[in-house]
C-alpha cells in the first residue's frame, strides 16, 4: 500500500517520547520516511506534527510558534526545573493577589533571554546538555533569546501554590525555565508541574488523533494524514500556468517572474518562501524570489528531473 505524504498530528500521551512516536508511526503505515517536527518531553502531554513522506523536507517551512497550558508549582526547586527532578530547594512563596502575580509575568512577554534547563537536548561543545547533566558534570548554558507572544494567567492557587498559564511563544522556549525563573522572581522556587501543548506548527488539538485511532483503523490510515499543501496556508503562492514553466521548475532552472507584480500585490509576502503550485492547485515544491533578477529561483523541488 503506497504511503499518502503529509502531516499526521499525534495527541501524544504522558511517557511517550517524540522518537517512539515516530517509530509507531513507522510501522503502522510500513514506511520508513517518518519525522516528527521537533521533540516533546515524555512527561508533556498534546500535540506533535509528525511528517509523512516528502513532507519531512517542508517541516523547516512550517509556523514555528507554539501553544501550552501548564501548572507551575511554587516553593519547589528540582534539578530539572519540572516536578520529576531530585528536589535540591524548598521555600515558602509569597502571599500575593492575582493582579501583583500578573505583574510579575511581564517580564516574561515579549522578546526574553533565558537560561535552558540542565536536563535539556541543547548542544554543549557537541554532546546534549542532558547527558553531560547525567554525568553530574558541572558546566554552563548561555543565556538563548526567545519570543513570548501571549502569556495569560488563568489561574493561581494561592493555598498550593499552583499557578495555571497560557503561552504563546516561540520555538526553543523552555516553559520549565520561565517556571524555575518565576519562583526566583517572587522570592520563592519554582518549578513545572505539568504541560500540555495545545497547537504546534500550525495544527492544534481539533487536527489531533491519538495513535491508538490509527492501530484501531490502520486500512483507513490515510484520511487522517493532512495534505502538506494544506500545512503551508501560512506562505504565499505562485502558480505555474505553463509546460514550459513547470519543466524549467522541475529540472532546478529559475522561473522569469514580473517582479511588479509581487511588489504592488500587498497580500503576497515575496521575502519570504513562496510555495509553488501548478493550476489543479498541486504543490510543486518551495522556491525564493529573487528581485535583482526577477527570478523565482527553486529551493526545494517534488518529481524534479
């Protein structure tokens, strides 16, 4: 049975690692192309785009941002900024109302530097930061700038010390190090309880299945597999309407485009990829304008020749 190439996004469960997500997914559908779109900690449960067939080559083109809801539990300090460390700190936290609390998360909007977790899969001198951690090796991680879109309070348990967040943010956030960091600020330790992650990369929970849906209806695993095309509404189109265009296309030769064209089309974003299609609204592949030469110019070609 040939593979269908697209997006299946996987609500994935608690213990359950991006790897053997991917490697369930690689038997289910009997094919080895199979990548997920960037890791999930086993203990954080929701959504993971997993990439299908050709569709592993757009997952650098997809939306980068990304959704949480988590719980950050206060007083506690761990070795792993979340709940399931060794606890090397206790405090008390502060008495404090909802809008002080609310005050204190805006130095976490916006564009914020921030120290990654110990346990976390960041390079140091070529090796992942959580095998030298491991190791008990003692060593530094530089601080990484990381956008945070939205940040909501939705909740704080005052009696616990529990305090419930929405965040919008950027690729490479650490939410168990704003964790860790808010119990800093507040005189306190901090670290994450728990987290679910409600959109990734374009797709939220409403696209999700869990992969026991799959093993229960494996003939029809098909129809829960998203079209790459429909993954790329984000970024402009371009429509070959020519044999002659598409052949130059498909053998990596640049395409002659009015580039007037582009600059007077407000809703056409031409600094950025530009995915190419043909007139049955096929995709054809991702390619980058170049104005100087009022080329399109292929980046990344499906059937090339």
């Amino acid at each position: 049975m040939e593979t269908k190439d697209g997006f299946l996004v996987i609500n994935k469960d608690k213990g359950c690692t991006s790897h053997d997500c991917v490697k369930q997914i690689r038997k289910l559908l009997n094919t080895k192309k199979v990548g997920h779109t960037g890791t999930l900690d086993p203990e954080v449960i929701g959504i993971l785009p997993i990439a299908i067939g050709s569709a592993t080559r757009f997952i650098q083109y997809l939306p980068q941002g990304k959704t949480y809801i988590g719980q950050i539990k206060l007083g506690i300090r761990t070795n792993t900024d979340d709940i399931h460390g060794e606890i090397i700190n206790q405090k008390s936290w502060p008495k404090i109302s909802d809008e002080k609390l609310d005050q204190y998360l805006n130095r976490f909007r916006g564009i914020i530097k921030q120290i990654p977790p110990k346990v976390s899969s960041v390079h140091v001198n070529g090796e992942r930061a959580y095998k030298k951690s491991f190791r008990n090796e003692v060593f530094e991680l530089a601080p990484r700038e990381v956008k945070i879109d939205e940040l909501t309070l939705m909740k704080w348990d005052q009696i616990n010390g529990i305090i419930e967040i929405k965040i919008k943010c950027s690729a490479g956030t650490y939410i168990r190090a704003i964790a860790r960091d808010l119990g800093e600020i507040l005189n306190s330790e901090g670290c994450l309880l728990q987290l679910k992650r409600i959109s990734a990369c374009g797709f939220d929970e409403q696209n999700s299945i869990k992969i026991s849906d799959i093993e229960k209806d494996k003939k029809n695993s098909k129809n829960f597999i998203i079209p790459t095309i429909s993954a790329l509404n984000h970024i402009s189109s371009f429509v070959l309407s020519t044999e002659e265009q598409i052949n130059f296309w498909q053998t990596g030769r640049a395409i002659r485009v009015d580039i007037n064209y582009f600059q007077e089309n407000k809703s056409f974003d031409y600094k950025k990829p530009i995915k190419v299609i043909d007139k049955k609204q096929i995709l054809l592949g991702i390619g980058f304008l170049n104005v100087e030469q009022s080329n399109i110019n292929p980046k990344l070609v499906l059937n090339a020749k």
